[in-house]
C-alpha cells in the first residue's frame, strides 16, 4: 500500500506544482495584456493602433480578412 501513498503524494505535488505555473502564467498574460492596451492608447508606438480601422490577417491565427471568389 506504499506504493500507492507514494505515487498519491508525487501527483498532489505534480498537482500543486501545474497549479503555481498556471497562476504564474495567468499574471504575465494579464501584465502583456495592460501592457499593449497602454501601448494601443499611445500615438508614438508604432503599430499599436487601436485596431479599430480594419480587421486584417496577422497571420498569426489564420484567421482575418479573406477574399471570396465567385
């Protein structure tokens, strides 16, 4: 039964450990995020407009304006 205790305690650590990166993760994200909504409110950095005039392909998703032919 050892075993399973051990193997029991590995997982709640593994656990604990996945659960700080996430949190750890959540923070940068939310920090880049205030950060470029700063930038976007700032006419002096470039490229980081508001986004507003048009909605164009990045390319970083695939996803944006495309042409449909007929």
């Amino acid at each position: 039964m050892e075993g399973h205790e051990e193997k029991a305690a590995e997982a709640e650590f593994e656990l604990a450990d996945m659960e700080e990166q996430s949190d750890a993760l959540a923070e940068q994200i939310e920090g880049a995020r205030d950060d470029w909504e700063q930038q976007k409110q700032d006419g002096g950095v470039p490229g980081a407009g508001t986004g507003e005039e048009t909605q164009e392909d990045d390319g970083a998703t695939g996803e944006g304006a495309t042409e449909v032919d007929d």
